[in-house]
C-alpha cells in the first residue's frame, strides 16, 4: 500500500527512533552561520545586507551563504579561498548564539522520558556537530552525531540516515527523520523513514514546506509531542 505524501495530522504511533537536522531543526544556528559573511562582506567595502535576507541559506553553509552573501557561486575559480575563510571565521564561533529552538529542549525531554532513541543526522561537517551538540549540553544524550562527512555520502542520500539507525540499533520503518529542507525529506524517504518537516525552520528560498512530500509538518518543534502523542497525561 502505497502512502501520501501531504502532510497528514494524524498523530504516529511512538516511533523507535526520532533523528533530527541540526541546522534549522534542532538549533537555530544561523546567527552564527551568517556572522561570517557579515564580516567577510564589510572587510570588501560592501553594504551590511539584512540578515533576514541571509537567513533562508543558513541551511545551505558556505555555499549557500558565499552565493547569496558575496554573489560568488561554487564553480567560481575564486569560491574554494571564500569557502575556506568563511569556514575559518564559523569555526571559530559556533557557538555565539546557537541555541535550541523554542520547545525542543521539551521535546527532547519527552522522548528520553518515553524511552524514544534520538540522534542528529546533518550535512555540516562532524568535526563541527560534535562541538556544538556538546556546546548545548547534547552530546553524551544523543544516539548518534552524524555529519555530512561520517559517510561516503551526504544528504539526500540516504546513507547517512542508514548509518544513523544502526548505530541506534533501529528499524528505520519505525523511525522518523525531522528537517528542515527538501533533501532532509528526501533522504528520509529514500532511507523509508518517516518524515516530518520542520516549517519553523530556514527551509532555504525554493518550494516552501508543503510542497516537500513529507509525511507531517510541523510549525514549532512542540508540536512533535502531539504528533508522536507524547503529552503528559
């Protein structure tokens, strides 16, 4: 049987397993993603461009950031030396102003209460997820903290969400994967997880959220308890 794709409100059944997106989905990251290329536009004499301009691409890094920010594009001969300084500066300063998002410092509460395995699955580096789930006091509770790096491949493919489930030790038919961007979606089906997609979240300047197929849509991380029916009685 063949199953939609529209966003459904119909609560799920606990899953085994919730693996979230870091940026734009666990934590809002973006202060910092953008800092850079505040910095790197002002050293060039160029005008401060408003960061809620900038913010949709935080979901995409250097790339995303360095072609909206800079108007430099990764085929460009001069993108690798931007990449590498805008990475440099990031570096640096992870963990400013990341935080989590309203409600998912809750959401991840219940799911321990519930005995409900989580991890992070995301496309930045693991050298950076690890310090920065560490930095939020995350580290040592999550299942897994996969980076676009720990496997020969990045999403939409869906390597990294298989890695993710068997460190957890997991079916992945009896796990959901929360993102907020349209490969998160497609490497969570692919992987034949279920999917929800976070509308809270930088969601980047293409198809808006509804469009993306997934299986659920949230507007606030909260929402998670009533969808996975984690309320306190």
């Amino acid at each position: 049987m063949s199953r939609s794709l529209a966003p459904q409100p119909a609560r799920l059944p606990p899953p085994q397993a919730v693996f979230f997106d870091l940026d734009g989905t666990l934590a809002d990251t973006a202060e910092d993603l953008v800092a850079p290329i505040h910095i790197m536009r002002r050293e060039r004499g160029l005008a401060p461009m408003p960061f809620d301009e900038l913010r949709p691409f935080a979901s995409m890094g250097a790339r995303g950031l360095i072609g909206k920010g800079l108007g430099v594009h990764r085929d460009a001969p001069e993108f690798a030396a931007l990449r590498d300084e805008f990475l440099a500066r990031y570096e640096a300063a992870m963990l400013v102003n990341t935080r989590l998002f309203t409600g998912m410092a809750e959401v991840l509460d219940a799911l321990d209460a519930h005995g409900i395995r989580w991890g992070v699955i995301s496309n930045k580096v693991e050298r950076y997820v690890r310090p920065i789930l560490d930095g939020l006091g995350l580290l040592q509770r999550a299942a897994c903290a996969i980076g676009g790096d720990t496997t020969a491949f990045a999403k939409p493919h869906p390597e990294p969400l298989l890695h993710g489930a068997r460190l957890t030790g997991v079916d992945t038919l009896l796990s959901v994967y929360v993102g907020d961007d349209l490969r998160d979606v497609e490497a969570g089906r692919a992987a034949a997880m279920r999917t929800v997609a976070a509308a809270y979240g930088f969601c980047g300047d293409a198809q808006p959220p509804h469009q993306w197929g997934a299986d659920h849509l949230v507007e606030r991380p909260i929402e998670l308890l009533d969808l996975f029916d984690l309320r306190a009685d």
